[in-house]
C-alpha cells in the first residue's frame, strides 16, 4: 500500500482515555453521554479478561484462541463521513449467540487498499481477519485500559446490561506505520 508524503495525524490525539473514549462513543450516542470509567493499569485488570486485552495482537484472534472457535462480527450501527468509516460492532462465536466483545472502530479508509475498504464494508468478516488476510503490516498499540462499572453509559450504548464491571481497551492500529484506526475492544463473557 503506497502512503501519500504527508503523514496524517492520529486520528485522535487524546489528553485522557476519557476523552478518547468520548471521542469514539460520541457518534453513537443519542441525548446526554458521560462515559464513567475508570483508567486502569494492566495489573489491575481480572483475570481471565488481562490476558484477553493486554497484549498487541488482533482481538480477533486472541478471542479465538481463547473460546476456541473464529470468531463473527455483527455491525450495530455504521456511520460514513468522508473518508471516515465508523462502526458499532459485537463479536460472538462462530454457531454462538454469546457475545464476548464490543467495540467501536474509526478507521481512516485513504490509507487501506480498495480490496480491504471494500472488504471491511461488506460487514462479514471482523477487521482484525481482514488485515491479517490481506498481509496489511500493521502494529497494534494499546493506549488505555479501562473498567467499565455496571450500568456505564458506555456499555448502554450496545444495549448490554452487566451484574458486576468488565474491562476494556482503547488503541490505535498502525498500519503500513501509519496511524489509521482507532478502537474500543470490551471483553465480555470471558469464562
């Protein structure tokens, strides 16, 4: 993939996880948004969900890994603004209705080949398969990591309800060095 000479900025360039987390929430949300959280550090978070979130590897194939079956994404809610593509997601297991992920992704699509654009639009495949499959160079780079308190605005957002917190992560995916998605990953359903 050819990167014009002009690098583009972060997509978002953040003060704090929360306003990170306000940015990538904010497109989604109907009325008043106060995304409670908690900035978290990696030992902080339970066990079995730090080893699902701390790492720099694709969800899609930690989760994998970790319920033993490829995983299914499912597009809530999807927004085009430019070359902006924005999308509201959950993952489950392949022949599962357990969801064990939500997220929100930015990407910047002038900086993905058309195959993988097009691809990624089609809503069948999760992203992180898509970018392995295409051999795009990618580094993944975590940036927050959050605990979510049940009843979280956040979690409202995909209509989940939880008994007790869940834990996420807030990153940015560079690919071909060039930084062109942002992303929320919640695990939950861990067990």
């Amino acid at each position: 993939m050819s990167v014009s000479q002009s690098q583009p900025q972060p997509l978002i360039d953040a003060a704090t996880g929360k306003a990170l987390l306000s940015e990538l929430c904010s497109p989604f949300v109907r009325g008043y948004f106060a995304p409670e959280c908690s900035i978290v550090q990696p030992e902080n978070i339970a066990h079995p969900a730090d080893q699902l979130l701390v790492h720099h590897e694709h969800m899609t194939v930690v989760l994998q890994r970790h319920h033993g079956s490829p995983v299914a994404v499912h597009v809530l809610e999807e927004i085009i603004d430019g070359h902006f593509y924005r999308r509201k997601i959950s993952l489950t297991p392949v022949g599962s209705d357990k969801i064990v992920e939500w997220g929100i992704v930015k990407l910047d699509l002038r900086y993905m080949p058309e195959a993988v654009s097009s691809e990624i639009r089609e809503k069948r495949t999760p992203l992180g398969a898509i970018l392995i499959r295409h051999d795009i160079h990618r580094r993944i780079k975590p940036r927050y990591f959050l605990r979510l308190p049940e009843g979280s605005a956040v979690l409202k957002l995909f209509g989940a309800e939880y008994d007790r917190p869940v834990y996420g992560r807030l990153g940015t995916i560079y690919c071909d060095d060039v930084p062109c998605i942002e992303l929320l990953e919640i695990v939950v359903n861990t067990l």
